[in-house]
C-alpha cells in the first residue's frame, strides 16, 4: 500500500511518547474484554438459562446480575475516548485526520460483517456505523455540546429503551467529551474524584441491581430496570478497578489486564474462534453446562494474557490491531520494535 494522497505516513513514536500512554485506560479495557467473554460464551453458543423444572442455573443467573450489560458500556465509553485520542494524534500527522478515521471505521466495519458470521449480536459493525454516522460528525461540534448529546442519550437509552446497542451512541459522544476535557490525560491526579463517584455509584448500583433480581424478569419494565443496573455496575466496576490500581494489587492487575486491553481487537476475535472450535466439543450449545463454559473463558483468558504479553515485548501492536492501522494510514507501519528503535 502507498500513502493516499494528501495523507502522511506515520513515522515511528518516540520513546518519550510510548511513556505518555494511559496504561490505566488499558488495564480497563482488558478489564472489560473479560467480562464481555463471560457473555460471549452464550452468545456464540446458545446455552440453557433455567432447567427442566424451571429454575435458574446458577452461573446463569449469577452472570445475568452482575456480569450482563455490565461491560459493555465500558467498552462502548473507552471506544469514544479513544476515538478522540487517535483523532489528535492523526490531526499532527495529517492534513486530512478525518479521513483517516472513516478509513478506520469503514475497515473495521469489514471486519465486523465477517465477524457476524460466527457471532450474531457482535459489536465491531454497530461500532463502525455508530462511529461514522454519530461520533465523527460530532468532531465538529463544540464540547459542550458534545457532553450533553452523551449524558441525553445515555440516560434515554436505559429509561425509554433496554440499553444494548442503543446506548452506544450516548456513550461514544461520552467518551469524546471526557477526551476533549483532558480528564483521561489527568486520572493519576484525580484519586479523589473516582472516589466521590464510586462513593455516589455503588449504593446506587446495588439498589438497581436489588430492584433487577426482585422485579418480575416478564414485567412490561424487566428490560429497562436491567439496562439501568448494568449501567450505573459499569460505573461502580470501572471506577473501582481504577482505584485498585493504584494499591499495592495494581501492579500484578496491570501486567495481566494492560496487554489483554492493547490487543483488545486480536483477542476478541480469537476468543470468538476459540469458542466456536471448543464449542462442539464440550457439548455446550442447549446444554446447562455452564460451569465448563465459564472454565472455557478461563482458559481462553488464561492464554491470551501471557501471549499478549510476550507478544507486545516484541511488537508494538497486536496482528489485526497492526492490520487496522496500515489500512487507516494506507501504508505498511512498522511493527517489530527493534525496527522502531533503530529508525
């Protein structure tokens, strides 16, 4: 591939600005791709919720309370956040950065279309169209503006509609916002603020989460009451898991998450292979065996970690993360970090 006219090739990031990097935002969207793989696992391979008599599996209920809609938003908000990052990064590189991100959005929008074949419901498609019908144009918007989209239609996706892909766009313009205000370049400085708001989300959270487990799951609101719980837990989980990882546990936290959240992409989808491979042989699909499900997204995790982590010693990116990113500059970028340090 070659430059595309009026574009400029990315050169090779400095030292100094591969240390700039917010690893906590990593760690976080590691964080968040594990708890999307303990929904995925259902999602790939239709499984039994309730027994022959009725009753809840266990698993199944447990990971309907506190696992669904519960990271997803996260990774929704960490979407758009990035979303501007990459834009001010592009804007001093390129004339055109804009461009660039439709390129990006458009291939990942590819990749999403194939990814449906094995994965119905996945997120990479609805990401992309979200991304170049909703989240660029509002680029141009001002970021007040921008803020008040986010927190509309975040709030009208869970009490006038069930969340899910509906609160992507409310929580995408979120995610801009908080990149134009500088808060995501600031959170080493912002220990008491992330506790105010886990001090103000968790009782909420758990109050939310009370009324989803009492409430009718047949009732005319079951579907709006479980969106709300899932996103004021998404607030609770992630401003917990940003406090912890400034105690003595953020640094064993970090070495496991902070890879598994800059290969995000690669392990998303090789968790959906994964799956559909291991899938006909444990005999998950209509079966209540969801104790070797969740032992499958274990193990999945289990190797993905330390492949990640061996993998990023030796390249900057992971495989698709690396093939996005030739296709948005339109060129080949190098990967191999001994090529990096010697250009």
């Amino acid at each position: 591939m070659t430059p595309a006219l009026g574009d400029t090739a990315p050169t090779p990031v400095p030292r100094r600005e591969t240390a700039r990097r917010i690893t906590a935002l990593d760690a976080l969207r590691g964080f968040a791709l594990c708890g999307i793989l303990l929904v995925n696992v259902n999602q790939i391979t239709p499984m039994n919720r309730v027994d022959s008599a009725g009753h809840w599996y266990p698993i199944a209920q447990f990971l309907d309370l506190f696992v669904q809609e519960r990271f997803f938003p996260i990774f929704c908000f960490l979407f758009g956040l990035s979303f501007a990052i990459f834009l001010d990064s592009a804007a001093q590189r390129s004339d055109r950065p804009r461009l660039l991100l439709m390129r990006r959005l458009i291939a990942l929008g590819l990749l999403g279309a194939a990814h449906q074949l094995l994965q119905p419901g996945e997120a990479l498609e609805p990401y992309a169209i979200t991304g170049l019908v909703i989240l660029l144009p509002a680029t141009w918007l001002p970021t007040w503006l921008v803020l008040t989209g986010g927190l509309l239609g975040t709030v009208a996706s869970v009490t006038l509609a069930s969340g899910g892909i509906l609160s992507i766009p409310g929580l995408f313009l979120l995610g801009l916002a908080v990149a134009r205000l500088g808060i995501a370049r600031t959170l080493d400085r912002r220990t008491g603020q992330l506790a105010a708001v886990l001090a103000l989300a968790a009782p909420a959270a758990a109050a939310a989460l009370w009324c989803q487990h009492t409430y009718s799951p047949t009732g005319p609101f079951a579907t709006r009451i479980a969106a709300e719980a899932g996103l004021l837990g998404a607030l609770t989980y992630a401003t917990a898991l940003l406090l912890l990882l400034r105690t003595p546990l953020g640094r064993p936290l970090s070495a496991v998450l902070e890879p598994l959240g800059r290969m995000a992409l690669t392990n998303y989808i090789t968790a959906t292979l994964a799956i559909t491979a291991a899938s006909p042989l444990l005999g998950l699909k209509d079966s209540g065996r969801w104790g070797t499900a969740m032992l499958l997204a274990a193990g999945i995790i289990a190797v993905q970690a330390p492949l990640s982590h061996w993998w990023l010693r030796r390249f900057r990116y992971g495989p698709l993360e690396w093939c996005l990113r030739c296709v948005t500059w339109w060129s080949i970028v190098p990967i191999a970090r001994s090529r990096v340090a010697a250009a």
